[in-house]
C-alpha cells in the first residue's frame, strides 16, 4: 500500500520501481523457463533410458498374469 501512495504522489520513484518490477518477472520467467527446459531435458532422458525397461517388466508382468490366469 505504501508503494503505490509513493508511485501516486512522486513520478520518480514510479519510473525507478516499475522497471526495477518488470526486470524482476522478467528474470523469473527466464528462470522458470530454464527450469522447465532441464526438467524437460531430464523427463526425455529417463523417457529414453527407462522406455526399454519398462516395456520389458510390463511383458513380463502381463506374461506372470497371464501364467497365473491360467
């Protein structure tokens, strides 16, 4: 609240807070943009690597329920 009495009452110190602000989101979004690449990177990765295991334990599995069905 106080901020905004100060950006109502002085221009000054508007034009210093509001870009200071924007740099601010901006580098939050650039960071949660750089997260969101790494995690993406890593999920393709473990997709990668994991795939063929999965694919493995889930024959394996349908080929235990099937045997036990039986």
């Amino acid at each position: 609240m106080k901020i905004a009495e100060t950006e109502s009452r002085n221009g000054e110190s508007q034009k210093q807070w509001s870009p200071s602000r924007e740099n601010v989101r901006l580098q939050l979004c650039l960071e949660r943009e750089e997260e969101r690449k790494k995690i993406t990177e890593r999920w393709r990765n473990g997709t990668r690597r994991s795939t063929p295991t999965l694919m493995v334990v889930r024959v394996y599995l349908m080929g235990s329920i099937g045997i036990s069905g039986r």
